[in-house]
C-alpha cells in the first residue's frame, strides 16, 4: 500500500479557514477576514474540489485571504506544528507499513491504488475523503490525533476510510451489504490480525446482525477448513451450526468484490439463517 504524506498550504488553510475554529486566535482571525474581505472568503470556500484535483499544481483565482493568512505569524506557528505532526505520522506508517501492507492484501486480496495523505492540524480533528472524481491523484485529508497506545486504531480507521472511499459507487444499491464486508475485512479482522486478539462484531452497531449472517461465509472466504471454523468462533464469540452451512470451497479463490458480489447474490439465502448467537 503507496501513501505519500504531504503538507500543502492551501489545503491547510482552506481547512482552517472552513473547519471548526482550532482556538481563539484562528477564531478572531477568521471574523477579521469576513468582515475586511467577504466576497474574497466567500469565493475561497469554492477551491475546495479545484485544489483536491490536482493539489501540487493547485493556483487559485483570487489568493488574497491566501496570502494574508500565509503571513500571519499564528499560521506559521500551526504550519510548524503540522509538520512536526506529518512527520509523527510518516514514522508510524513507516514502522507499520510492510505488516499492514501484506496482512491487508491477503485479506482483500486486491491491488490497492496509491493515495496522498494530505495532512493538516491534528487539532481539527478530522478524516476527509472528499475529492472531486475527475481527481488527478487519489487524496485524503487527514488531521487525527494519535499517540502511541492508539497507534492500530489509528491505522485501521485511515485504511478503512480509503477502502470505503474505493467502493463508494460499488453496488450502491446493495450498501449495507458492502459496508458489512468492509467492516469484516478492515475493522475486524485487519485489527485483530495485528493486534493477536479479536476485534469482530465492533464498528456500526446496526450492522451486526448482518455481518454474524454474512460470518461463515466470511470464515471460507479467509480459506478457513471446517476444523478450522470451531477456532475462529471461538475467538470470536461467534457461534453457528458449521453442519447447516454447505462448504463454499470457491470462495477462498474471489477476492473481496466477488465476496460482495456472492453475498448479493445469495443474500435472500444467507439472511433467513437465525441460528446465530453470540457466546
């Protein structure tokens, strides 16, 4: 998996600007430019797809609130610190990138497209995975507070986001079932693979019915025998009738779209399945 991590002014200050307020200074700086400037902020709100289509080479039209905030001693305080901060997170993904690359592929068993990381203050609190389609690159803005005991979560959650940003027009008809799949690839067992203890049946709650429907299947998917299945219920507090599920021994082959696509297919058949129960 290809992330490259990058600081980019005006993306920067487009957040900052169009986010909530991070502290008092930025708060008062913001009133300070819609009352001078309020058709120039106005028409800074519209440089958001432009600027996430092709951020390196991004020139906006009018760059007046750009370059006051670019001299604002505040704003060279923050670009300082989200340096400091892009540099805490380019080490985590570095010490965690092979593992996470290797057990990731053998989950969805896809090849994954690069992404860059457009990092901005950890202090807005976000993860942004909007950009226009017509996108040169694929981008995510990303300003999440991380320390080192939520150092897994953090990683989970940033390649979640880029799996769902990849198949968010995939079966958009069927898109509890994707989501369903995802949260079994990415926030189950991707964490518990890295972690050795098991995170299932954790992420939208009321997707937990149907990710336990979806479960053996999932289980065959892994390329788990029937031996092997009695392990992982176990461990994952999960428990069905191995003996009421005909063995799908071609599912170990698909990867996770034809997982997606063999669940929508059967999906009247797995749903009415009510044997299920957690431990």
């Amino acid at each position: 998996m290809n992330l490259k991590f990058v600081v980019n002014d005006y993306v920067l200050i487009w957040n900052l600007l169009f986010q909530a307020s991070i502290n008092e200074k930025i708060h008062k700086l913001k009133q300070k430019l819609w009352i001078n400037y309020k058709k120039e902020y106005n028409n800074t709100y519209r440089d958001k797809l432009l600027m996430l289509k092709d951020p390196k080479n991004f020139i906006p039209n009018d760059d007046t609130i750009y370059n006051i905030m670019l001299e604002t001693k505040e704003y060279e305080k923050i670009k300082k610190s989200t340096e400091k901060y892009r540099n805490q997170i380019l080490k985590i993904w570095d010490d965690n990138k092979k593992e996470v690359s290797k057990i990731l592929s053998s989950i969805v068993k896809l090849e994954m497209k690069p992404y860059q990381i457009l990092v901005v203050t950890d202090q807005l609190d976000i993860l942004d995975t909007t950009s226009p389609k017509d996108s040169k690159v694929n981008t995510i803005i990303l300003g999440k507070k991380v320390t080192m005991d939520t150092t897994i979560k953090f990683l989970v959650e940033l390649v979640f986001q880029i799996l769902k940003k990849e198949l968010t027009d995939y079966k958009v008809e069927y898109k509890e079932i994707v989501e369903a799949v995802l949260e079994l690839a990415i926030l189950n067992e991707l964490p518990t693979r890295l972690t050795g203890r098991s995170h299932y049946l954790t992420g939208e709650a009321t997707l937990n019915y149907l990710k336990r429907q979806i479960y053996p299947y999932w289980l065959m998917y892994l390329g788990a025998d029937k031996e092997e299945m009695m392990n992982f219920m176990m461990r994952d507090k999960i428990a069905f009738d191995i003996d009421k599920y005909p063995y799908e021994k071609e599912l170990k082959k698909k990867n996770i779209l034809q997982f997606i696509d063999f669940c929508i297919r059967n999906q009247k058949y797995i749903v009415k399945i009510h044997e299920l129960e957690i431990i």
